[in-house]
C-alpha cells in the first residue's frame, strides 16, 4: 500500500474495526485467466454479503493481473482512481521470421503519443483516440519461435491487443499471445495487499468463523485516494454541517491558507476530518456569498455520521 505523509493510511487501518473497512475499502485482486473482471467483482461482493462492488478499469478474460475492486462506498469514487497509467507485460507473437534489431526499432516507433482506433469489440465508441505509450520494450526474443515477451507502460484507456496488431501491420503480421496487468494507477503487483482468489476465500472462510486478521491484511482504506487529490482538512464541528450537504467555509478549515489554495485551483480535492475522507469536493463560480469555497461533489458520510 502507497503511503502518503499527509496521513498514515497504515495507522488509520489498525483503527478502523473491519465492518469500517469493508464498507470503505478497496481489494487489489490478482485476476485469474479465463474469467471476467465482472465474475470476480461478482465472487467478493458475494462473499463479503455486499450490496455494491466495482472494479477500477476491466481486464479482458485471458488477460491476468491486477484488478483492483471497489467495495460499497467505495465504489462513489472509483473513478477518481480509474484514469491513471497501466503497465503490462506481455508475450506477442510475430507471424514471419524478423530480426531483434528491427523489432525493436519498429517498436520504438509507438512511443509518444499514437492515435489509437478501438478494436471492434470494446465498450467504447470505436473511433480514433489519442493515447500516449511511455515504455514499449522488448525483455526476451526467441527468434526461431517468433515469440518476443515485452514490457509496456501505458495512459489509461490503451488497448494493448490493438498495439500488437498495429504493431504487425508494420512487420508482416503479429499478434497477443498472453497479457498480465503489472500496475494500475496506485495498485501493484508487488503490493503486499495483492491477492489471488484462492487467498481471499481462505480470509473469508477465516473470517466468517470469527477470525478477522486475514482479511483485514487484504482491505486497504479508500483513504489512500489522498496519493492521488490535493487534501485540505476541516475541524470536527463542520461534520455535522457537511453530512447535510453544506458548502465548504472559510471556518471550517484547519489551514485556511494552504486550503484556500488548493480550493482556487477548481480541481477535485479531498476533505479529511480526523484522519477519515468526508466527501471530495470542488471550487464553484455559481456561490455569491465569497465565505463558500467551495461544493460537494460525492459525499462520503451519511446523516448517522457514518
């Protein structure tokens, strides 16, 4: 799990009690072939007796790799996370005999940014899309065997199979072999939260006969959105204004200076009380009063507080 020094999402975990984190956290699942990133959304809300899930941007059924998953709440703001770079890595198959050298200087020639048409069975509109690729790379060529496994860093929204196959229409024909997801946005691989299905049904199994340890090493807060929007802190007497959909004002703030700034920069932010995300908010015109700061884009505490 990323930190950030702005709070200590490691301590705000251990404080939490789990029913807390499985109503405002997020799974960072290693999805297996053969299956949709919808199945295994569907296999945790299921298993952890959810009424809403979501996943942070789907993986075809062959493709493995991280998927990280929005639990309850959660999913109110999963798309600040889903709009982040992606990394793979992959095996493609080439369909004539081509030496490294040129492969890789064709390769090359993808870097930057490209326009991209969709491939015709996707979920958007198929049309042509820029998108930029910063790292396209060979890592191992078996020329006899015409298979090369390449590494690629990618802006969200690329598809990987489309760049293959545009790939081979530059060297005589290629195609995806196999494809894993190393990292999306926040969510790695190498993070120790990741998790297969066979790990996190064995947290539930544990779980569900009263031991919680497993599954709480697995949830990791939403709170870790903060790495990714500008925070800005209100005291705890602005709570009870805030779960009724109140504006931001200048006394709700515990560092008007620094909170000011950020709020003028009409970009999404974050708002902690205590250490736990409120709401996300953003700067608004439409106020005539000059004490209100700012709106309420997608609030995060009910009128219980919780």
């Amino acid at each position: 799990m990323k930190t950030n020094n702005k709070i200590d999402l490691e301590k705000l975990k251990k404080e939490k009690t789990i029913q807390e984190l499985i109503n405002f956290g997020i799974l960072n699942m290693d999805k297996p072939t053969n299956c949709t990133s919808f199945d295994i959304v569907s296999h945790v809300r299921i298993s952890l007796g959810l009424s809403k899930a979501g996943h942070f941007g789907t993986l075809d059924p062959m493709v493995t790799g991280v998927l990280p998953i929005a639990l309850e709440k959660t999913c109110k703001i999963q798309d600040y996370f889903m709009h982040h770079d992606k990394t793979y890595i992959g095996v493609m198959q080439v369909h004539q005999k081509i030496t490294l050298e040129t492969l890789k200087k064709e390769m090359k020639a993808f870097l930057g940014v490209i326009n991209q048409l969709p491939p015709r069975k996707s979920a958007v509109k198929r049309q042509i899309r820029q998108r930029e690729v910063m790292k396209f790379e060979i890592t191992s060529y078996d020329a006899d065997k015409k298979q090369a496994e390449f590494i690629c860093e990618v802006e969200a929204g690329t598809y990987i199979r489309k760049l293959i196959s545009d790939l081979g229409e530059k060297i005589g024909g290629a195609h995806m072999a196999s494809l894993r997801r190393l990292k999306a946005g926040l969510f790695s691989s190498e993070d120790k939260e990741f998790t297969s299905i066979e790990d996190f049904d064995l947290a539930i199994k544990e779980y569900k006969a009263g031991k919680e340890e497993k599954l709480r090493k697995l949830i990791i807060p939403a709170e870790i959105i903060i790495n990714l929007l500008p925070v800005i802190e209100v005291n705890s007497k602005a709570i009870e204004k805030l779960k009724n959909g109140s504006p931001i004002f200048d006394e709700m703030l515990i560092d008007l200076e620094k909170g000011r700034k950020i709020i003028d920069e009409k970009e999404p932010f974050a708002i902690l009380c205590e250490r736990k995300l409120i709401e996300i908010a953003k700067h608004s015109d439409k106020f005539e009063q000059k004490s209100i700061l700012a709106k309420p884009e997608v609030m995060l505490i009910d009128r219980d507080g919780n």
